[in-house]
C-alpha cells in the first residue's frame, strides 16, 4: 500500500473511531417526569357525613313517590360549626361532593355560640328544622334569588308556612368568619354564600333532596 493510500485509510478509520466514539458517549435523554395528578376524595364512607348520608337515603326512599331524582341529594351537617363547610352536595352516581357554608336559624343557637343547639317546627321560632325537605321552584324574593323548600316530616312539615328556603346572605361568608370565627345567623332559613348560590342551586335544582339533621343532639 503506497503511502497517500495509508493516509486515506488511517484517516478514515479515525472519523469511523470518533463517530462510536460519540455515539457511546452520547448523554441519555431523560423522559420528562408525568405532572403530579389531583388526589380523588376519599370514599363517601369515610365522610365525616357518612351517617347522615345515610339517613339522606333512607329519607329518598321514605319518600320514594316524591323523588323522580336521585342522582344527588344535599346534606345539612349540623353536627359541624357554622365556620365549617357543613352543606354538601352529594353525587350519589358519581360518588363526590361539593361542600359549603350555611347558617342555621337564630332560635336553634340563642347565645350564637357558632353551633346548632336545637330544632323547632314551630312557627315564630326562628330555629331551624330537622327532616327531609324537597328543593322547588326558584323565585326572587326579600333575599334576591332564592330556592323553595317542601319539608316533608312531622318535625319540618310547617317549612312552607314558615317560608324556609334556601338563599344568599352576606352574613354567610369567609371575612365573616374571620372576623367573628363563626358565621351570622338566618331565622331558619338555609342562607349560604352569596356568591356560590348560583353554582349551588345548579347544582340542586327543582325535585331533589335536602336532609338536615345533627346526630348527636338524638333527633331522628
């Protein structure tokens, strides 16, 4: 082999040993990592709501000719504080919820400590109910928008004649409770946030069920 021919294979053997080179060299790239997802809630059995989501289902099928719709109900969970997320909309199909503030009347808490003492029918009472109501027709009233209420029990069945219904209040809010640690009071009335009555009447809609009740006080 003649000396230019020498040079040419050297030198092509050398780029050849560069390139493997290289390539074995070659920095592995790392796949990007996968965006944390939104945890699930936990079970609704685990729910600190759970009991009285079951008395909300018994209640449904108490009154099963009065419910077409089932799909969801609305818990009022007065074992909880006013400062505390205690009205839930549950998805029975879906099995999640969505939670938010509500007053409880005047007459159920006379020295407005933030917590439901007791329950009244009685008319003038100012107290809430406990029981079974069924969600109605939407209308603007004193409070603005606000959402019918049918009570369905003995111990609620005077809602109607004592006009409890669902509205917004300005009482029923975040500042309020930063300000005072509890939420205001209503006169029976189911008052929630002002500015999530339009999601939370969307949510309910006309025929479906409200169940209030607070275990611990031993109504049924």
């Amino acid at each position: 082999m003649d000396r230019r021919n020498f040079t040419k294979f050297a030198l092509s053997g050398f780029a050849l040993s560069f390139l493997a080179d290289s390539v074995g060299r070659a920095t592995p790239v790392t796949p990007p990592l996968p965006r944390p997802q939104p945890r699930p809630a936990g079970p609704l059995a685990n729910q600190p709501y759970a009991e009285l989501l079951a008395r909300a289902k018994a209640a449904l099928d108490q009154h099963q000719h009065m419910f077409e719709l089932r799909d969801r109900v609305a818990l009022a969970d007065f074992n909880a504080p006013s400062r505390e997320l205690r009205f839930h909309i549950v998805d029975l199909v879906g099995g999640h919820a969505s939670s938010y503030l509500v007053s409880h009347g005047r007459g159920s808490d006379p020295e407005h400590s933030g917590w439901l003492q007791s329950f009244s029918n009685e008319p003038n009472s100012l107290a809430s109910s406990a029981g079974a109501y069924k969600t109605g027709m939407i209308y603007e009233g004193q409070h603005g928008r606000a959402m019918r209420l049918t009570g369905l029990d003995p111990q609620n069945n005077n809602a109607e004649m004592r006009a409890i219904v669902i509205h917004g209040a300005d009482y029923v809010s975040e500042n309020h409770i930063a300000s005072w640690g509890k939420i205001g009071r209503s006169e029976g009335c189911f008052a929630v946030a002002r500015h999530m009555l339009p999601q939370l009447l969307g949510l309910l809609g006309q025929g479906r069920l409200l169940y209030a009740n607070k275990l611990t006080s031993g109504a049924a």
